[in-house]
C-alpha cells in the first residue's frame, strides 16, 4: 500500500483552502457560488464529477459521491464566513496568505480549511484506486452560519443527506465531539399605550414593564440554568440579544421588542425550556401590560453515544496519524449537525482542524499542518468505516 505521505497532495490542499479564503462568501448575503465552482473544477480536473444542488440564488451546494450502495458515509462542511467585523486584522481577511505554517483569513477555521482537508482526502481515496464497500459523499454547502434553508436544510429535504454516519467538519482542533447544545430563538413583545412625556401615567410604558421581565429572567432563570451541567458541554444559558422599543423622546412607548438566545443541554426537555420563560411572561401580563411570548426557532441538542464505531475509529486514526491520544469532547455552539442528527437521526460527530476559539474572531489563523493531518485521519476513517479495512 501507499504510504499515506505519497498520497497526499499538500500543494492541492494549501491551495484550495488559500483560494477558498480568498472568495469572501460573508453570510448575510452568502453568496458560495465560486467556492462550490472551485470545488467543482479541481475535482472535474481529477475525474470525479461532482455536483450542484440549490434551489436559491448565490446559495449552491457541492456534492460528490465515490463508491456505490451502503453504509453511507456523510461529509458535511460549510462554505460560507462570517463578517470580517470592525476591527484591524494583521493580515487582509481575504487575502488567504500563508505564512510560518499557518493560513491567515476569514474562514481558514470555521471552515474553509476543514473543507479543504475533506476535498483532499476524497480525492486521495479516488486516487488511491480502492474500491468503497458501501458510498462516501461529501457535502460542501450554503447557507450555515444564518441558520439558513439553502444548505444542509435543502439537502436534508432533497433526501441528500440520507446516511449511516455522518462526520460535520466543523473545527475541533482534529478531536471528536459527540455532543453539541440546543438552540431556542425566542421574542418577548410588550403591548402598552403612549401618552404624552409629561403625563406619563395617562399611558402604559412598554420599555419599563419589559425590563422589569428582563430582570426575573436574568435574576431567576439565569442562575436556575447554571446550576445544570453536563460532562462535555457548558451548563444551559439565556440571553437578552436584541431589544427594541420607543419612538421618541418625549412619547411614553406603546411597544417593545426584545430577543432572545436559549442554549439547551441533553437532559432539557422542549416543553420545559418554553415553560420557564412563559411563566415569567404570565407574572407580569396583565390586561393593561400585554406581553407576547414567540418562539421563532427551537433545535434540540444532539448526541452520538461515545461507543459508536465511527467515534473509535477517529480516536483511534487521530491518534494513529497526529501520535496524540484525544479524548471526546462537546460543542457549546450550534452546527449542522442539528439537521442530520437531530432531525434526520444520522449517528453524527463534529471533527476538524483548527481552534474553534479563533472562529468568529480577527486574525483567525490555521495550521497547515493540522489542515494534512486531518485530511490523513478523514481517508483512514472512510476506509474504515467503508469496509475496505486497511
Ligand atoms: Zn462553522
């Protein structure tokens, strides 16, 4: 057999995600066309012929299989960034430079680079000229960072990811995550009635009646939700992300909106996270305060059991090709993952490279090298896990 350092085409990969870095495909709007059209090219170059799904302008999504029938093995990643953000980065955001070791940008980690080491291992196995015992697919797409339904979602819907495992690229600095948190996206509006700023007691002050329920929610259920926990992930939380209210300055405000952020842990059930803010919203709605409690998106927590053989595999190839034992550990933030475990019941794990506290943030930087590595462990694992042994 080859050994995996022949196999491997480390100007390939550096190249790719350095292009990919350099394509600002910042969501919102999210435009991933020439990030799937790079991805299309260089794997048409190699003879395999991907393909396109997209159902919405600017958002297309990457898809190409090797081998045929079952087991399925997925591979999702994203390909759009978020905003560069205000602050003065030390190399351009998008100019994709690599320098001592490391790819500099806007997406090198969340997660251009993972992306990239999955393209390269998937056309390390095409060339490695082994035929799959069951199909790899690997599924680059739109749409993630907003919580979109032009990506994963449209996928999902087009029966795409249909698998019997699934690995999320998203970065784990190349450990496994089984686990990740919940969401709960949630408005609280306040009804009152304006009046003159002199006369305020002629009126109902929506602003003030809607601190008073920021107050218990961050007195009251602040401090309930810290006291839960879980092994891998942080305890549950709730913030107050957006708040809105108030015309002018001298009119008593008859409306005010605020939203916002719930994250749940294994263990929380649906209708107690709702419960509890509900709650706090019937103490103080009265016929002249008028309160609305919305929840405007809800996914629940995933986890994958830490005995599946796809965890044990990565394990064991992280630690066959980095000389690094890991252990498993879990996601505070949201994924994919969501889509292909929670609703569509895929055993899924998070695995990739690079720091996932660089994600989001100025001078996001990755290792090349973490980048080869992982692509190392992806072509063991599918071998693997695809039946073909090693
Ligand atoms: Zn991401």
């Amino acid at each position: 057999m080859k050994e995996l350092s022949d196999l491997i085409n480390i100007n390939r990969l550096n190249a790719l995600a350095g292009d990919l870095v350099r394509i600002p495909s910042i969501n919102p709007p999210g435009n991933v066309e020439a990030c799937v059209d790079r991805l299309m090219k260089l794997f048409e170059r190699h003879g395999v012929h991907g393909r396109v799904v997209s159902k919405f302008e600017g958002k297309p999504n990457f898809v190409a299989e090797l081998g045929h029938g079952s087991p399925v093995l997925l591979w999702n990643g994203h390909l759009d960034v978020v905003t560069a953000g205000e602050e003065k980065w030390e190399h351009d955001p998008f100019g994709g430079a690599i320098k001592d070791g490391f790819l500099w940008g806007r997406g090198s980690v969340d997660m251009k680079g993972s992306v990239s080491s999955m393209a390269e291992a998937f056309l390390m196995l095409a060339e490695s000229g082994r035929e799959l015992k069951g199909t790899l697919k690997m599924t680059a797409v739109s749409d993630e960072e907003n919580f979109g339904v032009a990506g994963t979602r449209l996928l999902a819907d087009e029966g795409e990811v249909k698998a019997d495992f699934a690995i999320v690229g998203e970065p784990t600095n190349l450990g496994v995550e089984v686990v990740q948190r919940g969401i709960m996206w949630f408005d609280i509006i306040a009804h009152g009635k304006t009046s003159h700023g002199a006369r305020p007691h002629l009126g109902i002050n929506a602003i003030e009646n809607m601190v008073e329920v920021v107050k218990i929610l961050k007195d009251r259920l602040s401090p309930l939700l810290k006291e839960r926990s879980h092994p891998l992930l942080s305890p549950p939380c709730i913030s107050i992300t957006m708040f809105h209210g108030g015309e002018k300055v001298n009119v008593i405000p008859d409306y005010c909106k605020l939203s916002g952020d719930r994250r749940i842990i294994p263990g929380e059930k649906e209708e107690d996270v709702r419960r509890e803010i509900e709650e706090v919203v019937r103490e103080y709605r009265t016929d002249e305060n008028r309160l609305e409690f919305n929840v405007q998106k809800l996914v629940l927590p995933t986890e994958t059991s830490s005995d599946h053989p796809l965890v044990q595999t990565l394990l064991k190839n992280i630690e066959r090709v980095t000389g690094e034992k890991k252990n498993i550990a879990g996601k505070d933030a949201g994924t994919d993952a969501y889509i292909i475990n929670a609703q569509l019941g895929v055993p899924t794990v998070m695995f990739g490279p690079g720091d996932f506290r660089l994600s989001h943030r100025p001078n996001e930087h990755i290792p090349l090298e973490d980048m080869a590595q992982a692509a190392k462990i992806h072509y063991l694992t599918a071998l693997n896990m695809l039946g073909v042994g090693l």
